[in-house]
C-alpha cells in the first residue's frame, strides 16, 4: 500500500513539517536551512485540478508526478501512472498552476522613495549608497517574499550591474525564484541622483558608437537582455535618437542578445519594434494603438511579447498623496503576509516626508489625473493588443514606489481580468508568456514532463477569477514543497 498524506483540515498545516520533495534529493541545499530526510524523491500530487499553462482546458483528478527537480509527468491519472514507490499527497479539491512569473521587476529598487531619489529625494535620511549597498547584501527578503506570493520566477528589466550576481546566487536555491537580469540600461536620460561614485545604472546613450559600445558591455557580462530606456524625445532631437536606438537594435542582433524597450509613446513604441524590440515592457499610454502598431507587434516573424504593467503608477500617486497630506498610504495589499516589515515601515512613513515632497495639491492632483486618464488608454490598448493576438507577458515593476515586491502581483494580474482579458489569458500572460520573456520557457512556465518542477497548490479556482491566486497554500519550486505559511515573514525582526 502506498502511503497517502491525507489533508484532514487545512492542507498547510498538514504538510507544514514535512520534507518531501527537493530538499530530499541530493542536490546542494544552503547550509543554514533545515532538511529532513525521506525514503523516496518520487512525489505525486494527485486529486487535484491541473491548469498547466499552456492553455488547455483545466484537467480534473489529475496527478503530477514529481521526481528530485523536475516534473515527471502531468496530466489525468490515465496519462500518469503512478510508480509504488512514489509518495503520495492529496490535492484533491484544490488547484494546480505553474508558479507565477513576474517578467518585469528590479531588485535595486525598494518599493519606496529611498530606491528612487528621483521621484521622492529622502538621500538625507538614507544615503543612496547605503540603500544600494543593503539591496545588494540583502535579497533574501525579496525571495522569500516571492515565493511567498506564488512568484517562482523573476526577470529584472534594469538596474545596477550587480543585479546580474543575482543569478548566481539564486542557482540551485529553492528558497528563491528564478532571476534574469537585464543589467544597467542604455539611454539618453540619466538622472543625476541615480548615480554612485563607482556605479551606474544607466549607461549613456550619446551617438550611435556609445550604444554599441553599451551593448558589446552587456553582451560580455552574459546579460539576459539589453534594455533601453527610451523615453520620449523633444522634437528636435526625434531622428537622432531613432538612429541611435536602430544602432543598439543592430548590435544587440548581432550579439545575439534580446532587446527589451521601455517606450510608454506610440511613435517610439513603433520605431522601438522597428528596431528589433522583442518585448515592451510598458504599455502605450499616450493614444490608442493603430493598425500600424498592431502589424509590427503581431508580425510572427518579430515574436514580439507586449507587457502591460497597469498598476504601477498608482503606486506613485499613494506615495505622493500621502507625503503631501500626512496621512498613511492606503494598507499594503499583501493577503498572505509576504512583505517583510522594514519596507512596510518605510512605506508607512511617506505620511512623515512632508519636507521631502515635490507636489503642492494642484500639481499632484494633475498628475493623478494624467496617471488616470493613461490608465483608461492602458486598458483599451491592452485589449486591442490581446484582440488582436499579441503575445502579452505579466510585469508588475515591482521596486517602484508602493509596487511591493511578491504581492503586487494580485493587483496586476485583477487589473488585467478586469480590463477584459479572460482569466486563463491572465494565467498563461503570468506564466508561459513571462517565462518567454525570460527565453527561459524550455525550462519552466507550464506544469509538462521535463520541466522544473515550479508549480502551485491553490484553494480556489483561478481559471474562474484569477484573484483566487490570493488562497494560495503551497509553492513548490525546484521540487522542494514549501506550505505558504512557511514562507510568511517572521513576526519580529528583520529577514
Ligand atoms: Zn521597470
């Protein structure tokens, strides 16, 4: 008789002590984490509904067969013959997803002012330098609270170049999600304040030779993308700057690098595909799509992936309305306790940075307004896109103000049902698309044989709403079983 681990009350607290899957197998686990040994690495989820990712129709009792770090088999419990040696654990009445992937994030940024003296300069309270350094020695908080949120795997579209050790550090740990990095990014703007005496997150995209120049750079440090920052240019210098992104376009082809632009403009979102753009990272938020866009965005050929990200300029306008007025921002949404509490606090104390603040009421409430009035193109753009076939990847931005690393996925991915988008669209834009951005989707992004074994245990059925990825009760990534309330942040001090 095989063994079947019941779930008698909650399926958290049932499986809440056990070492089941990874942390079973002989891969290196780091030192300091527990690991309790088992007799087999064979695990099958059974009873369950499976929604794989790749779009097909949710299959119900179905098994996941799990064997160290990848998923053996997935399908009904005919495609999947279940060996006797396998240990079982029932799913039944719950669902499971691949885990989620957040293609648009940077984890040199802080979710609040401190990571970004541009938009609101605190520099005197938490020196830069001091802030980078603490983002670098000290991500943890953010893996932890990713997996916590049902967030498997990363894609940081920008940052400083120590972002890239990040891959490293993640490999072989399944307390932490997968991690692309971009790197720093190629543009003609950068801002003063962004700047550290040895470090850079921009580089600057002077003539055609210094994009190169940015390129062959990035290309050399293995970078998973070349990002441009390609805000929109005075008329003047328009045809310059198309030279320029055309030239980082060309270089990035021949070193075999993706090119991701940020370019939130129709006319440069145009010239940005035009120039070898395989992802936006943005939305066009200043006019409707046209026919034109759409055929560039759609050409099979260009394989072009087009991120939303709605939500996160809200995130600027809390933080300003209450650095203005006094007031606490509105409570972080984080359903499952997956913030840890030092960026909490500092969110909490844009209500005391009145001395900090940039906007007088008129100004904030104009840009509230333009926040507002690009939110309704966002919509319409995204369903124009979606209608039309575009391949549409999940990003929250997270790091931005108020755009909390992990949770900040709920907002974005109810944005994007709201809009229109039906929720097994959202589900696969959150999991195969994102992983595609990542060029990573060999590896993960769906529940199929051969993959990492990086998937979701939830209570409710989010092929019905995709909010019911809030009742999330277990992650597993790599083949390690982690219960949802283990990775929730410790009650008192910092992690
Ligand atoms: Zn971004």
């Amino acid at each position: 008789m095989r063994r079947l681990t019941g779930l008698p009350t909650r399926f958290a607290i049932a499986i809440s002590t056990a070492c089941l899957l990874a942390a079973c197998s002989d891969r290196p686990v780091p030192a300091d984490r527990d690991q309790s040994p088992v007799a087999s690495t064979l695990v099958a989820l059974v009873g369950g509904t499976l929604i794989d990712g790749t779009g097909g129709a949710p299959v119900n009792d179905a098994v996941v067969l799990i064997d160290g770090d990848r998923i053996q088999c997935a399908g009904s419990s005919s495609d999947c013959g279940v060996a006797d040696s396998a240990r079982l654990i029932d799913v039944s009445g719950r669902w499971i997803t691949p885990g989620i992937v957040d293609a648009h994030v940077h984890y040199d940024q802080t979710a609040w002012g401190d990571g970004r003296p541009d938009a609101l300069d605190v520099r005197s309270l938490y020196p830069f330098e001091a802030v980078e350094f603490r983002q670098r020695t000290m991500p943890e908080r953010y893996f932890r609270a990713y997996l916590c949120s049902g967030v498997t795997a990363t894609f940081d579209v920008g940052g400083f170049p120590w972002t890239w050790t990040l891959r490293e550090r993640v490999r072989g740990d399944t307390f932490a999600p997968h991690v692309a990095v971009a790197g720093p990014f190629i543009s003609h703007v950068s801002p003063p304040k962004w700047v550290l005496p040895a470090e850079r997150r921009v580089i600057e995209l002077n003539d055609e030779e210094s994009g190169r120049a940015g390129v062959r750079y990035l290309a050399a440090n293995h970078t998973d993308a070349v990002k441009v920052w390609f805000l929109k240019p005075s008329a003047e210098m328009r045809e310059q700057l198309d030279a320029r992104l055309y030239a980082v376009g060309d270089e990035a082809r021949t070193y075999g690098v993706q090119m991701l632009v940020h370019a939130t403009t129709l006319r440069e979102a145009k010239v940005a595909l035009r120039a070898g753009a395989r992802v936006l990272v943005h939305s066009v938020q200043d006019e409707a799509v046209d026919e034109e866009f759409i055929g560039l965005l759609t050409d099979p050929a260009r394989e072009v992936i087009y991120m939303p990200t709605l939500v996160v300029r809200s995130g600027y306008v809390k933080m300003y309305e209450s650095v203005l007025t006094g007031e606490p921002p509105p409570e972080v949404d984080d359903p499952n306790r997956c913030v840890d509490q030092d960026t909490l606090a500092k969110i909490a104390q844009s209500a005391e940075s009145g001395q900090f603040g940039r906007f007088d009421r008129e100004r904030l409430d104009a840009y509230a307004d333009r926040a507002a009035k690009a939110y309704e193109l966002m919509v319409g753009n995204l369903m124009a896109v979606h209608e039309a076939g575009a391949t549409i990847a999940m990003g929250t931005d997270a790091g931005n103000p108020l755009t909390v690393t992990g949770p900040s996925i709920h907002a974005e991915m109810e944005a994007m049902q709201a809009a229109g988008m039906p929720a097994m669209d959202v589900i696969a834009a959150a999991t195969l698309n994102g992983a595609r951005a990542m060029q990573r989707e060999s590896e993960i992004g769906t529940v199929e044989a051969g993959k990492i074994a990086d998937l979701l245990v939830l209570g409710a059925d989010p092929s019905q709403d995709v909010a019911n990825f809030r009742q999330l009760e277990a992650v597993v990534r790599g083949g390690r079983f982690h219960t949802q309330v283990s990775l929730q942040r410790p009650e008192r001090g910092v992690d």
